[in-house]
C-alpha cells in the first residue's frame, strides 16, 4: 500500500542542515497496523506529516496505492488525502466552535458529497460509534475519552484505507485509552490500514509490526523482514 | 453552493464567539464605509442626476454665450429661435429663466421660485404631468397670449392640498391670472442641480413675470439659459462645432447686438453653470478620492486585527487542512468571514449615510435662490454600498487568508496550545501594514491640516468690504403691483425711514450681495478705450444705493459715492473700482470720464477700492456701481450696518416697511457675514469632513500600532524573559519595544510624507490661501501622528518592561 524510498526531511537554517529524516526506505502493505516508536525528536510525527502528505517539503519517493505522490502537485496530494487518509490526533483537535455531528460532517463536506448523503454518513457513524446522545454537544461538553471517539469517527467517516493516529491515547488515561486502541483494532480487523504513533508498549502491541526511528533513521521494522 | 452556506453558518459562528474583535472590526469598516457611501450619495444626487425626474442625462448639455464658467452669460430670446430653428445637433433646445414670483389670490400671499420656460420644455426633458398637460406649441408665439402654468407636485400639496379638481383653476402670479394646467412629477424640481422650483410659465408672460422692458424682441438682452437635448449619434464635439458656426453667423448678422465675447460652450449636466454642480463637480471626487483612502486605512487596520486574531486559529485551520481541507478552501471560508464582517459594515454604515447624507445641505449658508439639495439614498446609495463592502471585504481578507492558511499543520497540531511558533512572518506582515496605515493617516492628516488651514484663512480673508455686522433683507415691488415710479418713491422713502432707527448706522439698496452665487455684469464701452479684437467687453456690475460704500466700509479712493438725488432726470453717474479705471483709462484721471452702457452714457463720479465680488481667490477685475435711481431694481436687498447683532434689527426693519405697505413681504432676512460664507462652501466642506476623516485616521493609525506592538510584544515574551535573565534592565526592554515601534512609525512618516508631496497637488483647486506643500502643515501633522503613534507603543512598553522572567520562560 505504501512504499518509501530515501525519504527525506532537512531543516535549512543559517547554522546549516538540521536532518529530520534520513534515507527513510519503508513497505506497508494494506491490513497491516504499524506501530511507530521513538524518542523525542527522532522524526516520528514528521513521518506521519509525509504519509498523511500534510507535508510537502521532503525529499525521495512515495508510492501510495500505485499513485507516485512525489510527482503529484499539491491539489493532487490534497485529493489523495481526502480519499485514502483520516488522521486522529493525540489532542483531539476538534473544532470547538462545531457540535458533534458538525465535527463530523466537515471532512465530507471537504469531499463535496452532498448534503443528504452527508446526512446519512454522519447518523450511521454516530450510532457506529455510540455517540448519538453527544451528536448536539460541543467538545468542552464531552469528556477527553468520549472526544477522542469522536476524533476517531471523523478519521473513519470518510471511509479511508489508512488511518494515521499521532498518540491517540497520549492524553487519555488507561481505560480510555483501551477503549480507542480497542476502536482502533477492531477498524484494522475490518480492512483499514493503521499507523500509529506511541510511547506506550502496551498499545504498541496491538499493531503487527513496530518501527523504530531514532535521529530521523530507521532503526527497526522497515520491512517485516527487518531494518533496511 | 451548500458549502458556501455552511461558511457563511460557520462564520457567523465565529464571529459571535468573539464580540468585540467583530465590534471593533464592523465599526471601523462601518466608518469606512460610510464615509465612501456618504460621499457617493452626494455625487449621485449631483453630479450623476443632475435633473431628478430626467433620464439619460448624459444626452443633455448646458450653453453659455461668452463668460466663464462661473460668470457664465446666458443667450436673448431672438438668440436662441435662431440657433433652434438652424441646428441640426439638437433633438430638442429649450430655454428658461428662474425668477421669484409673488403669488396671491387663493390662499395666504408666497413668494416662491418660478421658471419662464419655452413652450417645448416639459417634451424635451421628457416630464410629463401627473394632472393635466404641458405647454402646447401656441403658448410659444404670442407674447402676453399664454397665460397658463404648470404647478409642482409640493406646491399642488401645499397650497391645494392635492385637489385633484386644481387643473383649470385660476392662480395670481405677481398680480397677474394664470390658468392651472398641469402638475408636475414630484420628483422634478426644476432644471438646475440643486434649485428648487415651484411654478412653470411660458416664455412669452416674461413682462407680467419680470420687471423692465420687454425683453423678447432685444437681441442684446442676454437672459435665457439654453439647455440641450443632443440629437442621436451626435456627440458633444459635434454639437460645439455647429453651435460655432451658427453663432458665427448670428454675430456677423447682428454685430451691434453681440460686442464682445460671443462663444458658445457646451457643458455636460455634471459640470454645468449655474447650478450646484459648478461647485460640486470640484469638490466631490476629491472628497470622494479622500474617503477612498479613509477606507483603505479601515481596511488595513481590520486586516492587522484579523492577523493577529489568526494567531488563536492555526489550531482550528491546521485541523481543517489535517482532514483534507485544500488551501483554497480555506482561504474562501477566511474570505467569507471578512465578507460578512464587511457587510455588517455595510449595512451599519447605511445607517450612518442616511443620518449623515443630509449633511452637507445643512453647510450652505441662506442665500436669496431657492437652494434645495435633496440627497437621498436611493438604490444606486445601496449598491454601491454593497459592492464597497464586498470589495473591502476582500480587500482586508485577502492577506490575512492566505497568511493564515499557509502553514505545516503537523507542526502546529503537535504545539502546546496557545503557542504561536510561525507568529514571526506574521508579525512582519503586520508591520508592514501598520507602516501603511501611517503613511496613509498622514496624507489623510495632511489634506486635512491643508484644507483646517484653508478654511480658516477664507474666514480671516479681507474681501474688500467689512461683513460685520450688516443686516440684509430683501424685497420685491413689481410683484406686488409696483410701477417703477411708485417703486423709486418706496426705495427713498424706506431709506429716509432706515437712517433714523436706533442702532442703525448706515444703510444703503443694492441688487446684489457680493461672494454669492449671483453676478450680474453688461456689455459697456469705457470712453477713449479701443478694446483688443475679441477682447470681451461683458462688465461685472451691481446696481446700489446712495452709502452703499460707507455701508459695506469700501474704501472710496476719490470722487463721491451715489446720492438720492442722482435720478432718472439728472446726469447718469457711476462708480468704478480701481482695477476698472487702471485697465481702461492706465495713467488718466478717471474722475469725469464716460462709460456707454444701456444706450445711455454715464459719468464717473467716484473711485472705490478694489475688493472680491464672485471668489475669494479671482484676481481683481473691472466692476461697475450704477445708481439704483437711476437705473431701477424692484427686487431690492437691504444692508443695514448696526450696532450689535443685525439679526436684532430684523423686526425694527419689517416693521419700517410695513408702515409704507402692510402688506409687502420682506424675505431672505440675514446677514452679510452668514451670506457671505458662501464664498467659504467649499472650504468649509473640505474642512469639516476631511478633518472628521483625518482623525478618524489618527485614532485609526494609534489603534493599530497599539495592536501590532501589544501583539509582537505577548510574542516576545519569552525572548524578553531571555534577556532580563541575562542580566537586561527595564529601561532595555522598554527601549527593545519602543525602538521597533519606533522603526515602524519613521518608515511610514517617510513613505507618508513622499505620498502627500505627491497627492495634495490634486488638492490645489479647492485651497484657498495656502500651499499644497505647505511646510508648516507638513511638519505639524507629522510631529502630530508621531507623538500619537510614540504613546500608542508606550503601553506595551510598560507591559514589557513587567515581565516577569520566571513566568515567561515556564510559560513557553
């Protein structure tokens, strides 16, 4: 699904090059849930960036689904991501001024889909998710747990085949924190391919597969056969 | 479509949970705004319809015979048959005269403004009556034979309570039956812009409308002001050059008729003479160019506001682009956002320009012609209006969107919130915007110091004449039945009575008030002089009393001024200015010389001062006093010099009048000092708006430099946390911020005053008695804006200097 070849990130300043990612050579085949792990610093979230093309400005090849994104414009990158890529973040990072189900219809909206169809989409994840009681309540309403779920149902709402999730749970405590890796493993079994990012083993666990990055390298699990 | 309606939802979402930003925000365009839609409804009810009630304008033009434009000489009867029989420009030529009318009979005595107009006059123009007809061809041939008028729509409201049974009725203008025929359209007042009118006669009743002579069969008596329908496919140069030939061709005709400067000139309705547009067409795009830039600076200080609020939403924008939100997207909801703070804006400032419209009406000081501005905001108001918001909407939106929405938002999704890494390019931006916002206060403050200054030099200007002090008030004998012979006897008698009232120092008749809008002038022949070929021997003059001198405190330079007893049976006197004497009789004693004038030759009996008679900026010209027993007025002015305020005068000088006729009204009471200020319209205009927009730009330009140092100062913190650290002291930090308010405040000085040197030039038509580089304007405003723009840093200077290290650091 995913293949990268000499990927890479540098930060120009007057003090010189700052590597952010070096020679990053990765595979990720469609089902597979990947974990991504790492110091502060080693370049995990400007992965993701790369993957969820929310960054433009890298280096190397990218093949996604057997579109070559290193040759796509931005436009094109932009339709790529609303067709393939949701992305739940560890701060939630829903629209304060937005109810629920607003939160949710707007990455369809992105997708100009229209408004009836819309409609549909947002009430069948609601009750997917448990959430119709909250569908007219705001994010400060909810609880960091309940948000992230409805973080997660945004990410899924387009039906993306690759869910990018930067510490999903970082700000939740244990049991909701199961609760969205739960979530987040049951969406894998269903056919949706996920990467996430962790510091917490436990939940690395849930994935097939972990990777190592460390000073912007890779330093484990390019490949199910090992580091590249 | 749907989307469109989502951004708006969301828009207004937003801008309710930040009241104030969109208070201030929707204010300030709102006075932008409004400035520009004030302006414009002026321009459109001057300039852009000249004529209410008389579509397509733009074919109509206005002649003059010889003049300028403001001294314009209107065109004789026998004039104007021959070029609207001959010219094949015109689809249709009408002619017309204002005059005041007494009316009786039915209901209380009135004076009001009528119009003598051929008979074509209601087809040309295209108004047709809303009861009753127009004038028919036969009411155009038989002098005395067409004793008919057409009634305005307030007058058939006013004096007729809207009896629908009016037509056929019998009205008496100036002692003389009328038929009613037809009433007129409300919306049309007449043919010049900015005069109200409220009777229409034809032609041919001149003598039981105006005094004097028959005029209809005298070429030389110049009284008909021609205006023009252009025929189909004929454009205005065309019509010039037939108008050219044709009056060629009537001077060779009748050469003694037409001494003098005889050349038609073709004005458009927008510029034309005799009428406000004269003046307007001057002065309201440069208002109207002014209040451009007023708006401009709104619109940088909304842009700067929006910039520094996108600061608290890169979160939420970052969020958008993370879950496929494309740039364009984004900038279109930002846009929509700014859009409909403009048009709240909008809709505030029509508000503000219904309020403020009726303005400038309220600036024309009284005058003895029915002046009657009557500014509406129409549907044009309301587009135009609108299309200002949208644009400015844009205008301010555009930047801050494509700022805001140019981001990495990986990045900004993993800071802390509240963080605002990124604010450097914005804070450049601001800057740059805050260095626009006082260059162009600057100019604003600049035009403004100019046109203050101006205006106060127009009100210490010496005319010539000493305006203190001088009741004036007016009346009419041939309407109320005068012959000319009773009329003199009621002007002597009035005056002997005048001279005895309390407190009265002077008094004198005269048939004019210099600086007004009225001139009168007559082709003369100064004895011995040899006029140049087509040198024009038009003369301004004024008909005036004996002490008309004393009374208006004119220098009498030699001879006597005019006494009771120069009449209509002893010597035919005058009195000309020194400029009149030095250009026609240069290094000759002018005492005792002849001037031919009327048929008649008169005798100079006294020398007067120069002073202004039209302008306060014309070089000093030839004028002429002829003595009003002589040379009879029915319509009279009276100037009464007295002691203490003329207007406590008022009852004592009614009261004089009505012991000789009770039933005579006295109108047009005031004084010279008010009457006078007509000459200052413009400059008092200029003065009180581009004054008001000045300071709005001030308190706009030290809002906004408050906003981008606050703004850039929170941003700094923890640099300046850093550097208190290391050891920095207050008086540093306080320097640290004032130095960069400081950098932005010289750079948009300089970049302001290299704009103004430019721009003020466009401003010298309006200025009276000063530069438009006048340095002491220059250095004033600018010393002005600086120590405004110096105490709006000062603020958060302050705040910097408390900042407290610790907090800072553990903050960022």
């Amino acid at each position: 699904m995913i293949k990268l070849r000499d990927v890479e990130k540098v930060y120009e300043s007057g003090a010189g090059k700052t590597w952010v990612l070096r020679r990053i050579n990765l595979d990720i085949a469609d089902g597979d849930f990947i974990t991504i792990m790492g110091p502060s610093g080693a370049g995990k979230s400007t992965l993701m960036g790369i993957i969820g093309m929310l960054d433009g400005a890298w280096k190397g090849e990218y093949h996604l689904l057997e579109n070559a994104v290193h040759k796509l414009d931005n436009r094109r990158r932009v339709e790529l991501h609303k067709k393939y890529i949701g992305f739940v973040f560890q701060q939630y990072h829903l629209l304060d001024n937005l109810t629920v189900a607003e939160n949710l219809d707007l990455p369809l909206s992105y997708r100009d889909i229209k408004k009836a169809e819309r409609e549909g989409m947002v009430a069948d994840i609601l009750d997917r998710f448990q959430i119709v009681g909250k569908k007219a309540l705001f994010p400060n309403q909810l609880s960091g747990g309940q948000q992230q779920l409805v973080a997660v149902a945004r990410a899924v709402i387009g039906k993306p085949k690759l869910i990018l999730a930067d510490e999903p749970t970082g700000s939740l405590h244990s049991s909701q924190g199961k609760m969205i890796m739960d979530l987040l493993k049951k969406l894998n079994q269903d056919g949706t391919t996920i990467i996430q990012v962790t510091h917490n083993d436990a939940w690395a666990a849930y994935g097939n597969r972990i990777i190592q990055l460390a000073d912007g390298w890779i330093v484990d699990g390019a490949s199910k056969a090992g580091a590249v | 479509m749907e989307t469109l309606l989502q951004d708006l939802r969301y828009s207004f979402r937003v801008l309710r949970k930040s009241p104030s930003f969109a208070a201030i925000a929707v204010l300030t365009l709102a006075l932008g705004i409004g400035a520009n839609s004030t302006i414009f409804s002026w321009i459109n009810s001057t300039l852009l319809n000249p004529i209410p009630g008389v579509r397509h304008t733009s074919d109509f033009v206005v002649m003059t015979e010889g003049g300028t434009a403001r001294s314009p000489i209107p065109f004789s009867y026998l004039d104007y048959m021959d070029l609207r029989n001959r010219t094949r420009s015109f689809s249709g030529l009408i002619a017309y005269d204002i005059n005041p009318m007494n009316l009786t009979g039915t209901g209380k005595p009135e004076r009001v403004w009528g119009t003598l107009a051929s008979a074509n006059y209601f087809d040309v123009l295209g108004i047709h009556p809303i009861l009753g007809r127009g004038f028919l061809p036969v009411e155009d041939q038989k002098p005395g034979g067409a004793p008919v008028v057409v009634i305005s729509y307030r007058l058939w409201q006013i004096r007729f309570g809207g009896d629908p049974s009016v037509i056929g009725r019998t009205l008496r203008i100036d002692q003389h039956p009328f038929t009613i025929i037809g009433v007129a359209p409300a919306v049309f007042q007449g043919t010049q812009t900015g005069m109200r009118t409220e009777l229409w006669v034809p032609l041919m009743m001149q003598q039981q409308i105006v005094s004097g002579t028959d005029r209809l069969p005298l070429r030389s008596e110049t009284w008909l002001m021609l205006l023009g329908q252009l025929a189909p496919g004929v454009t205005r140069g065309q019509a010039q050059a037939e108008m050219d030939l044709l009056m060629n061709q009537i001077v060779e005709q009748f050469p003694d008729s037409h001494l003098g400067n005889n050349a038609v000139t073709l004005y458009p309705l927008w510029r034309a003479p005799f009428s406000a547009n004269t003046y307007m067409y001057v002065l309201l795009p440069v208002l109207m160019a002014i209040a451009g830039v007023v708006l401009l600076l709104a619109c940088a200080n909304v842009a700067n506001l929006m910039l520094v609020r996108s600061v608290s939403r890169r979160r939420e924008i970052a969020i958008r682009l993370s879950i496929g939100a494309s740039r364009w997207r984004l900038v279109r909801q930002l846009l929509i956002e700014s859009v409909v703070l403009s048009s709240a804006g909008g809709i505030l400032a029509m508000f503000i320009t219904a309020w403020t419209t009726g303005m400038l009406g309220q600036f024309i000081p009284p005058t003895n012609i029915p002046i009657a501005l009557d500014f509406q905001v129409d549907r044009a108001v309301f587009f135009v209006t609108f299309a200002i918001s949208i644009l400015s909407g844009v205008i301010f939106g555009i930047l801050p969107a494509l700022r805001a929405s140019d981001m990495a938002p990986v990045t900004v999704l993993k800071e802390d919130a509240g963080s605002a890494a990124g604010g450097l390019h914005r804070a450049r931006l601001s800057s740059a915007l805050v260095v626009t916002q006082i260059s162009l206060s600057l100019f604003l403050l600049v035009s403004a110091g100019l046109f203050i200054r101006s205006f106060r030099q127009a009100q210490r200007f010496n005319a010539g004449f000493n305006p203190d002090h001088v009741l004036l008030a007016s009346y009419s004998l041939f309407p109320a039945g005068y012959t000319e012979a009773r009329g003199l006897e009621f002007h002597r008698q009035l005056l002997a009575k005048l001279e005895t009232l309390p407190g009265v120092q002077s008094v004198a008749l005269a048939s004019w008030v210099p600086l007004g809008y009225v001139s009168d002038s007559l082709p003369a022949s100064p004895e011995g002089y040899v006029p140049q070929p087509h040198e024009s021997m038009e003369i301004a003059e004024a008909t005036v009393g004996p002490n008309y001198l004393r009374t208006m405190q004119i220098p009498l330079i030699a001879g006597r001024e005019f006494t009771v007893n120069d009449t209509g049976t002893s010597q035919p006197v005058a009195i000309v200015n020194q400029k009149f004497a030095d250009r026609y009789w240069p290094h000759q004693e002018p005492l005792g010389k002849r001037i031919y004038a009327y048929g008649v030759w008169f005798t100079v009996v006294g020398i007067a001062h120069n002073s202004n008679y039209y302008s306060l900026s014309e070089v000093p010209q030839p004028f002429l006093y002829l003595p009003i027993f002589q040379d009879y007025y029915s319509t009279t002015i009276i100037h009464a010099r007295v002691l203490g305020d003329p207007l406590a005068y008022t009852t004592a000088v009614e009261k004089a009048i009505h012991t000789l006729d009770a039933d005579l009204p006295v109108y047009d009471e005031s004084t010279l000092k008010l009457r006078v200020q007509v000459a200052s319209t413009g400059q008092r205009i200029a003065g009180t708006f581009v004054g008001a927009f000045g300071l709005l730009a001030l308190i706009l330009a030290a809002v906004g430099i408050y906003g981008v140092i606050a703004y850039t100062t929170r941003q700094r913190s923890h640099e300046i946390g850093i550097r208190m650290a290391l050891g920095a002291q207050q008086s540093d930090v306080f320097r640290l911020v004032l130095g960069q308010g400081l950098r932005m405040i010289l750079a948009g000085l300089a970049i302001g005053l290299a704009l103004s040197f430019v721009l003020t030039r466009f401003l010298r038509n309006i200025l009276f008695g000063v530069g438009a580089t006048d340095a002491l304007t220059f250095v004033g405003v600018a010393m002005l804006l600086c120590v405004v723009a110096l105490l709006a840093c000062y603020i958060p200077a302050r705040r910097a200097m408390r900042v407290d290290p610790m907090v800072a650091l553990r903050y960022e």
